[in-house]
C-alpha cells in the first residue's frame, strides 16, 4: 500500500490541477466556435447549435423546426438516408439531437481521431439535404407517434402544453415545441425546405468542440469545412412579438381519468439573463433555490412537507436561459386527503411570509456555497460545460457573459434576491393551473 | 500505474492508425479492514465519486413486506444520531457533498461526490446516514407519503403498469414479480420495525463492493472504506434464490384509456456465465439496441413510422435471466407491430445475422466502450457495476477482445437458442384494435 502510494505521489505532480480551458473566435462566414479543451479522456463532443427553434415557426407551421431536426437525419448527396447516424455508430460513436423553443442542436460523441469526419458530415449536411416525399411522410408518422407518446398519453404533459399556451397571450413560447397534433399533420417537404433555407446558415450556427482537442486542430478543421460555405444574407436578428403587460391572473384547470397524483402549478412571467446585464436572473437563480431548491430546508419544503404535512413533494423552477421572457414555476403536490384549493391557499401564505420575513442567512449561505461547488463538480461532464455554451449563445449571450455567470451568481445579495421576488412573485400576474383526477363518463 | 503517462503519448503518434484503447488504469485495493475496492486515482479535479452497491435489493423483501427495503433506502438521508432529516440537509449542503441512495431490484446503491477539502466531514455524514439512522416516525410518515404518492401515480401509468404486469406473469410467486416499492397495502402496514429489519437485512459487509475515482490516495482511500463500513452487520439476509421465468407464448391485455398502446415483450433470456453470453449480446444489440441501424429500430420505426421508439435485449437479473423489449404505438396498429416484431424473431432465431451486421455491430461496442469512461462519476459506476456482475479488475482491458472474438457462427448457434419466437408473450397496455388476450 505505502509503495503503491508514494509511487502515485511522485506522478501526481505531473498532473497539474485542472482549470476549465475555453477558447472562442469567429469563421470569416460568421460561425462562431468555442472550444472546451479536456484531455482525461480520448473522447470529444462535436456540437452544432443553430439560433433557431419553435418561437420562430411561422403561425400555423407549429412542429416544423422539430420535424426538421428529425429530417436532417435523412440524406445529402454524399450521404444516403440514415448513413449519418449509421456511419457514427460503425465509429462506436453516438448522435442525436434536440430542439427548443430557441434552438435546435446536433452533436455526436466519438473518440477524438473521428472529429474531422464529423465536421465534415455536419457542415455536409448544414446546406446540402435532400429529401423525398417518402422520406418526409414516414417521418411525420414517426414525429406523430412521438406526440402522442410524450404528450398526449401523458396527462402531465397536456396540463404543461396548456398551461403554456395559458402563460403567453402573445409570444410564440405558448405554442408547444413538438406542435400542435392538426398543425403536425399538415407539415411538408415543401415547408421544411422553407424552413431550412431561411435558417440553417453558418452565419446561424455557433460549433462547440468540447474534449481531447486543440484550438489550433479545431480552427484547422473547422476552415476546412464550414469555412467553405458562404454566409446566407437571409438571416436576420430574431424579433418575435412580445408579451404585453399582464394585467390579470388567469386560472385553469385540466381533468384526465389518467391522473393518479393531482398538483398545482403557479408561474409567473420572469426576466432571464440578458448580454451584459445577468445580476436580475442570478437573483431570480438564487430565489429558486432558496424557495424550492433541496427539499427539506428550501421555504416551501419546510413550511408545507416539514412544519405541517400539506405536500408530499414541493419544488421550484426557473428557467435562467431564454431569448425572450421566461417563467418562474412552482409546483405542490398535496398530500393525501389536501385539496388542490387548499394547498394552491398554503402555498400563498408561505410566499406572502416569505416577501415579508425575507431571506434566511444560513439558507443563503448554504446555497451560495452550494453554487460554487457545483462549478468544480460541473468540471467532470465537458459535454454538459459545451452544452451551457451552446444553449447560452443561441439564447442572445455573449461568450464573456457565459464566462461571468459563475462570479455574477456569486455577487448576489439577499436584498438583491428580496427585490426580485418582490416583482416577480405577485399574485395578480399568477397563472395557476390544477391538474385533477377525473371520473371517465 | 506508470503506463498511463507513457500510454498518452504513445497514443498520440498511433492515433490515426489505431483504435482508441481504454487507458483508464484501475487499481483494486485490499484495505486492512477487508474490503475490497477499485480505484482510479485521478487529481485533476479536487473531488471524488464514490460508489457503494449491496447486493440484494429490494428483490430481499418477503411478500407481505414489500416496499419496505425501498421506504427504507429513502429514509436513510432523513437523520441520524443527533441530526433529525433537516439537521442533516443543513450539515450536507453546508459541505457542499452530494449523496444519492437508491433502490433497485437487485441491488441497493449508495453514490456520493464530495469535496477534497471537506472531504473527513463529509464521509463523517456519509457514514452516520449508512449506519445508524434514525428512521424516525416523522420521517417514516412523511416519506410513506411520498412512496405512496408515487404508488397512486404508478397505478395510472401505462408504463409503469405494463411493467408491473409483465414481472407478475413472468415471476410469480417470487420476490421479482412483486412491484419493487411495494403496494398501495403493503407500504401502508410497513413499521418501523419492519424499516430497521430492512436496514440489518440488506446494508451488510457480506455483499458490499466498493468503487471510487477522483482526488485521493490509495492509503486514504482505504482508510476511508474501512471507516465507512466498519460498523455495519457482517451478514445480511440471504439472497432470494434463483427465480423461475414462467412466461410463454401469447397476449395479454389491460385495457386502459388513451390513444396508444403500451407494449412489454419477452420471454426467458441467457445468464452472463454462458460462454456465448457475448455473442448473444452481439445479436441482441443489433436485433434491438437503440441506435436506428438496429433492426427493429429500422423496421418498424424507419421504415414503417409504426413508432418513436422502439428498443430489445438482454436483461441478466442476480436471479434470472430475460430477454425483454418495449414500444408505444398507436391503438389502431398494435397488431401490426406485433406482427412485424414476431417476424423479425423468427428471422434472427432462423438465420442469425448477416456478416455486415456483425461487423457493424462490433465496430460500434468495441469504438464506443472506451467513450464510456470519461469523468470521474461514470467510471465509478462503471467499475462497481463490473464488480457486481463478477467480473475481474483487468476486464475493461479485454473486454474488446472479447466482443471481437464472436462469429458468425456462434451468433447464429446462440440466436435460435436465445430468441425463441414461440415463447414470447406480449403485454398491452391501452385499447388495442383487432387484438385480443390468449
């Protein structure tokens, strides 16, 4: 043991402590690149993020930039249909993709040799996709299915979809990312080619590289590839219609024979993190947190599970990262024999306090600590570090503000988050949704 | 050990003409207390991931005790010694540690990341929350609550009641066809007494295994296992025995509301001890792994759109061995599926793979293996799941040589023994049309 030990000691020092390496800089096209370097393993993610998602779908084409996410997945000229995915998983790579309401990313993971195949396939596919009618109508039916799996068998996943479209009179976040089912099925070549043309451009897309990889190799690579496609004049800054004030509450309910566990929902219009200017959402961040963050000390956990057995399960969300306005949700679920009017009551007792009382300095404390452990922990997922840098940069930040969150997250105070809660958490701008159970006639 | 630094820069220069080869160099400790441990030390970030699995699980429970291994493991972060659920929330987070206790059916799992400048406060929690807790009757309420919650939710869930199904037809009587949290009855009857048996019973130094990775010592790390685990029983309660897979060809279905069927399929499987458990792992990930060259991704999602997703494989339990798959499709064409999915048994059990498929299918375990430890978390898991399955410390190194030794003929042998279409017995969930049970 003692020999094993010092042996190790001695190669320690040729490890030194690991600090978060970024590099970022611009394509003469316009694209943008961040590189996440981390040699522990010989492994690296390869990531497309285009500055487009389902608030930029034209009224009546909800599920488009979806369905297209699935559909870039078909072919090119170079490469057939489903050779993309095929050729990652001959690699022993893995792909996929996912969509917002602001984005739409791709990436694979593979062992760091393959990364120029990668890029090229990628930056192949960013402006030369083909597809046939055959390949878009099976598809749709496939998108479909997804629907009616994730959504429609999921009475949890209505409520959500309504309470969204409850939530923004105006903005396009109400329409759900998937779609509407009777928009789906009208979706076509003809519009996902639209859709495509207009938004997938290098001048759109932001690449992060994150692993065992250089600036230098990235920089090579990435000239070699989506250098070579010239920038599309077609994109233009996104302007979406925007909220008006909200000046009354809105209430809804949704009753499923298919709920086993009844809860309620509040959400509030909130302010997300915005270039230069992130201290209002690092306080709504902390606010979460302290409201509904670990279960036992968070305000809610100790008032409505701890004090008094109102909930079995309480929690808060906020959503830091949007272009737009974002919400701040909390969620209660009563315990047995508690009526959803009752906990939807206990729950605005527990905030009316808390707006008056304020913040409890052990909480803050404990949390603030918390915050900055989570930035040494974070270091061991570079996928998850490249990821905050995509979905940072398609949501209207800065590299500089993604480098900062961190330290602005630190610099909160508690009056700073009281200030926050005070004009985020007020009744008149709630939106409160009830899911219920419901006897089937 | 050396090797890793000489390793690197060898690779460096081969890198182009080579496959990547899993470098991770795992060490396995005899601490002077007795355990055993796998270990990668790894300084680069100043934390450690620590992984704990007693085998046993809630598979441990007697029939009118169900749940109560489960209840048990959700109360052991909810106080101990002096520290009542809050005190100890406090005490974690104020460490900034992270503790993660979960039940599964043949295994409880204890994972933990904690802060090398922290580190002895917070293995002293760590220790106290596996060791004596409290169990007190406000936490055992309050967390009653919480399991039955889920129970209630479980009851309304396709899914979850396709599932439950599924390991009732193919179980029985066993401890595996019982649901693994228990029943809306049985979780409802559970005392304390019966949590702190379920405590003795399956947290014990008999069927522990141990893995860690991160910023730490051989020395300390053994120093802290033996600390950790020092004063739990040496032996727990025995194992259930190995289980009868009773499932034979044909339908069963449970009507539920909804415009989708859910479907569970499968019948019985093969152990990890068959010398052609590799090769039938090699079928099963190109008949029914989740990428869309696997054949049933490709038929019946790719080219029919019957499905998002649909997915089949081995499941080597402690106890016995299943083949099972799962899919949702639409009411209206759950017969279809199932017709497509029969044919497509049948078609691998007749004629095995094609040469392509086995070679894709070998490119792809043996390139994406090595992707798989990468930080610190996943190798800890990685290593104490090896562990578990039995396997030796030098395995992640010849685990390729493995998968790359299989034919094509021992495909074809292992696939009309594995896959046996006349055996598999499908449950609906939903309001499928044209099927009925038989």
């Amino acid at each position: 043991m003692r020999l094993i030990a010092l042996c190790l000691l001695s190669l320690a020092v040729a490890f030194p402590v690991r600090a978060e390496k970024v590099t970022d800089f611009t394509l003469d096209n316009g694209m943008q690149v961040v590189v996440i370097e981390d040699a522990r393993a010989p492994v690296v993610v390869h990531m497309v993020w285009y500055r487009v998602g389902a608030a930029d779908e034209a009224p009546g084409k909800s599920g488009i930039a979806h369905f297209l996410e699935h559909l870039m997945f078909k072919g090119t000229d170079t490469v057939p249909s489903g050779a993309f995915s095929q050729t990652v998983s001959d690699l022993g790579g893995m792909d996929n993709a996912f969509t917002s309401w602001d984005y739409t990313a791709y990436f694979q993971r593979v062992a760091s040799e393959h990364l120029p195949l990668m890029m090229q396939m990628e930056s192949d596919r960013m402006t030369n996709l083909r597809l046939t009618e055959e390949d878009v109508v099976t598809e749709r039916a496939v998108v479909l299915e997804e629907r009616t799996s994730r959504t429609d068998s999921d009475p949890g996943a209505l409520f959500s979809e309504q309470r969204q479209a409850a939530q923004y009179l105006n903005h396009p976040y109400g329409r759900p990312i998937i779609g509407w089912r009777h928009e789906i099925e009208q979706l076509n070549r003809t519009d996902a080619l639209a859709f495509y043309k207009l938004h997938y451009a290098p001048n759109n897309a932001i690449l992060v590289v994150a692993g065992d990889v250089t600036p230098d190799r990235v920089r090579a690579l990435a000239e070699d590839t989506y250098g070579k496609i010239p920038e599309n004049p077609a994109v233009v800054p996104r302007v979406r219609p925007s909220e008006p004030p909200q000046i009354s509450e809105r209430r809804l309910t949704y009753g499923d024979p298919r709920v086993g566990q009844p809860y309620v929902v509040r959400s509030y219009l909130a302010p997300t993190r915005k270039p230069g200017d992130q201290s209002r959402a690092a306080a709504l961040s902390v606010l979460a947190e302290l409201l509904g963050g670990s279960g036992s000390n968070s305000v809610l956990g100790r008032a409505l599970q701890f004090d008094r057995q109102i909930a079995v399960h309480t929690a808060v969300w906020y959503q830091a990262n949007a272009l737009d306005q974002g919400s701040f949700d909390l969620v209660v679920v009563p315990s047995e024999g508690v009526s959803l009017d009752q906990a939807e009551a206990e729950l605005d007792v527990v905030l009316d306090r808390f707006l008056t009382e304020g913040v409890d300095q052990a909480d803050f404390d404990r949390i603030m600590t918390m915050l900055r452990a989570s930035e040494i922990y974070a270091q061991d997922s570079t996928q998850s570090v490249g990821r905050r840098f995509g979905e940072s940069l398609t949501t209207g930040l800065t590299i500089t503000d993604q480098r900062d969150w961190a330290n602005v997250l630190q610099s909160v105070t508690p009056d700073a988050v009281m200030e926050a809660a005070r004009d985020v958490l007020v009744r008149g701008r709630a939106v409160t949704g009830h899911l219920e159970k419901e006897i089937a006639q | 050990m050396i090797p890793r630094m000489i390793a690197r820069a060898a690779a460096l220069v081969l890198t182009m003409a080579l496959p990547v080869l899993a470098e991770t160099p795992v060490q396995e400790l005899k601490t002077p207390g007795g355990n055993t441990v796998w270990m990668v030390q790894s300084p680069d970030i100043p934390f450690v991931a620590l992984e704990l699995r007693f085998r046993g699980g809630t598979a441990l429970d007697a029939p009118a005790k169900a749940g109560a291994v489960n209840l048990m493991t959700a109360l052991l972060e909810e106080g101990s010694g002096d520290l009542d659920a809050q005190g100890f929330a406090a005490a974690r987070d104020a460490l900034a540690a992270e503790f993660r206790f979960g039940a599964s059916l043949d295994s409880v799992s204890v994972s933990a990341r904690f802060l090398t400048e922290n580190r002895d406060q917070a293995l002293v929690l760590l220790r106290q929350a596996i060791v004596s807790p409290n169990f007190d009757a406000t936490s055992l309420e309050r967390v009653r609550g919480q399991v039955l919650s889920g129970l209630r939710a479980d009851e309304r869930d396709p899914g979850a009641i396709a599932d439950r199904k599924f390991d009732q037809i193919a179980f029985g009587d066993h401890a595996y066809g019982q649901p693994s949290d228990g029943t809306i009855a049985t979780v409802t009857a559970l005392t304390r007494d019966d949590i702190a048996a379920a405590h003795l019973g399956a947290l014990a130094r008999d069927r522990v295994h141990v893995a860690a990775v991160g910023d730490i010592s051989p020395a300390d790390l053994a120093t802290l296992v033996d600390t950790l685990l020092a004063d739990l029983p040496a032996t727990g309660t025995p194992l259930p025995g190995p289980a009868k897979v009773a499932l034979t060809g044909g339908v069963t279905v449970e009507p539920f509301p909804g415009p989708q069927s859910v479907l569970v399929f499968g019948h019985e499987g093969i152990p990890r001890t068959d010398p052609d458990f590799f090769a039938a792992f090699i079928a099963a990930e190109a008949f029914g792994g989740g990428r869309f060259s696997a054949r049933l991704m490709s038929e019946v999602r790719e080219k029919r759109g019957l499905t998002y997703g649909i997915s089949a494989g081995l499941l080597p339990l402690d106890q016995a061995d299943l083949v099972v798959g799962q899919m949702s499709t639409a009411n209206g064409t759950v017969a279809q599926s199932m017709q497509v999915i029969r044919e497509e048994w049948t078609k691998l059990a007749t004629d095995g793979l094609t040469e392509a498929e086995l070679a894709a299918t070998k490119t792809y375990l043996t390139g994406s293996y090595p992707l798989r430890f990468d930080g610190n978390g996943p190798i800890a898991r990685i290593l104490v799941g090896l562990q578990m399955q039995g396997y030796p410390v030098d395995y992640p190194a010849k685990r390729n040589a493995l998968i790359d030794a299989v034919t094509l003929d021992d495909v074809r042998r292992v696939a009309a023994r594995v896959f046996r279409p006349d055996d598999l017995h499908f449950v609906v969930v939903g309001t499928p049309e044209g099927v009925q049970g038989q």
